[in-house]
C-alpha cells in the first residue's frame, strides 16, 4: 500500500467540525506540538506536580476522538487564551494522535507508535506514545510533550530509535530475560513486566492499522492480562511471538500500511481500564457511518 494509506484520518483521528481549528497553529512539528501542549496536560506531568489535576481532567481521560478533546478544549475556551484552565486531560496517546490528525490534514503521511522510552524515568523503559511523521523519504518520530517543553539533550522531532523502543522490538528485548521485563511499563502506577508489553503489542498492532486506541485497552490474547500475571499460556505466547515477528518487519522508511499485519483482526470491543476498573468499550473503525464527534 502507499504512504497516502497514512495521509487520511480514521475514526479517531478525524478532527470533524474542528478541520479549521486545526489549520490554524501552523505546519511546523514544534509549532504543531507547542498548540497541543497549550490546552493538554498530562496526569503525570510537571504542570500536574505544580497545579494538581482535577475530576473533570481525570475525566477528560475516557476522551478518544481527536474531534472530542477538541470540543471539550473548546467549551473550556482554552483554544484562544494563554494560560486557560484547567485544560483537557490527555496521556501521551492523546497528545501523539491531535499531531497525528494535523500532518494528515495537510496531506502528509503520519501514524502513532506504541512502545517505551528510556528517557522519562531514569533505568525504566516507560510506555509511551509517539507521532510518527513522514518527510523526505523517511519516517522521523516527534515526542509531542518533549517538543513543546525541551528537557532532553537530542532533537524531539526525530527521536533516535535506541531511546525509543516499538513494543516488539520491547518483546524480543524482554524474552527469557525476567528482570529486563520488570522495567518496562508505568513505574509511577507500579505497571510493569511482560504481561504489560504484550498488551502493547496489539495496542501497536491496531495503531498501524490506524485504529489508534488507549494504553489500557485490551481485547483478544492480552483481555485476560493483568499486573497478577506470572506467566502466558503457551497459546498464547505462540501468537505473541508470530505478531512480535510481523511488526518487526515495519521498516524505517517504508511507506504503506504494513502488509504482514494487514489480516490480523481488529477488535470492534474491548475492555478498557481508565480509571483502574474494567469497562466495555465499543469502538468506531473508519469506514463507520458516523464520523462526527464520537464519545466513548
């Protein structure tokens, strides 16, 4: 397939009314990533250290539609002031796909990356989400929160591929390694192990697939998953490995959807964990009748 298969938006990625409002910040990816953090925080982040994080932010989380964190961040006038509170919860994911709809609103290529990153928590590889855009013949890797705020000593809007790691490439690094495995996933929520990145995987699957979801969703072999796992079922790890395998034949510089993961299902339903406890969730796919703001 052709990198245009990245250029148009999907379900969630789809800005709706908000088209406009989206142009409107600049084309530049720090110009772009400076706009998202001027109405985003992040419940971890430094703003919450210094300013707190409220209910309503906590729920602005359940938000999944780039169409949806815009509408709440316009009801709150946050769009068109500086310094406007309190602005829309958001985690990385959130601020990666609003970057990910604005280079795909003006025709360029760009798709999210699950995976971790060794430079939020000194000796961890913390989940975390990138947008991945498409300029002169490669793919580059924007950290929007980094981007906007700087702290890091390499360039945010091309992120080296040895400080972020895709969740298979996580997979193969982890494998009959325990203690390497215990420092991947969210050490602030005491998430972490193998269990943890094998729901990434899938999370990395449907992504590239561009159906961008949250980073506690689960469905199929990762439903059954939880911090109290100690081990995979056999079956398992066996379909685990074969979709480890599969991504990891998404080149650098290749330009379309990757075809080795082309027939693996997406789900329609899965059980999300935004808030700590299970909750059913059924999902919106690009080719759904209704584009315009969708909640849940």
């Amino acid at each position: 397939m052709s990198k245009n298969f990245y250029a148009s938006q999907s379900a969630y990625s789809e800005p709706g009314p908000y088209r406009e409002t989206l142009l409107r910040f600049g084309a530049e990816p720090r110009s772009i990533a400076r706009w998202i953090s001027s109405f985003l925080q992040h419940p971890r982040g430094t703003e919450t250290k210094e300013r707190g994080f409220t209910a309503e932010q906590a729920a602005d989380l359940n938000l999944r539609s780039v169409a949806d964190i815009l509408s709440i961040a316009t009801n709150r006038n946050l769009l068109d002031r500086e310094d406007a509170q309190p602005k829309v919860g958001g985690v990385c994911r959130d601020f990666a796909i609003i970057a990910v709809s604005a280079f795909r609103e003006r025709g360029v290529p760009a798709r999210l990356r699950v995976g971790f990153a060794d430079y939020l928590v000194p000796g961890r590889w913390e989940d975390h989400w990138l947008c991945e855009w498409y300029e002169c013949g490669r793919w580059k890797r924007l950290d929007v929160e980094f981007a906007a705020i700087g702290g890091v000593s390499f360039d945010t809007m091309d992120v080296p591929r040895e400080r972020f790691l895709t969740a298979s490439e996580a997979w193969f690094r982890i494998q009959g390694n325990p203690e390497m495995a215990s420092r991947f996933g969210v050490s602030s929520l005491n998430l972490e192990g193998e269990w943890f990145v094998a729901g990434s995987l899938l999370r990395e699957m449907a992504a590239l697939r561009k159906l961008e979801l949250k980073p506690w969703d689960y469905w199929g072999p990762s439903k059954d998953l939880s911090p109290f796992s100690t081990g995979l079922p056999r079956e398992v790890r066996t379909v685990l490995d074969q979709l480890a395998s599969q991504l990891a034949t998404v080149a650098p510089d290749a330009e379309g959807e990757p075809e080795a993961i082309a027939n693996w299902p997406l789900p329609d339903e899965i059980v999300s964990f935004p808030h700590g406890e299970p909750l059913a969730v059924r999902l919106h796919h690009a080719d759904d009748a209704q584009r315009q703001p969708i909640v849940g």
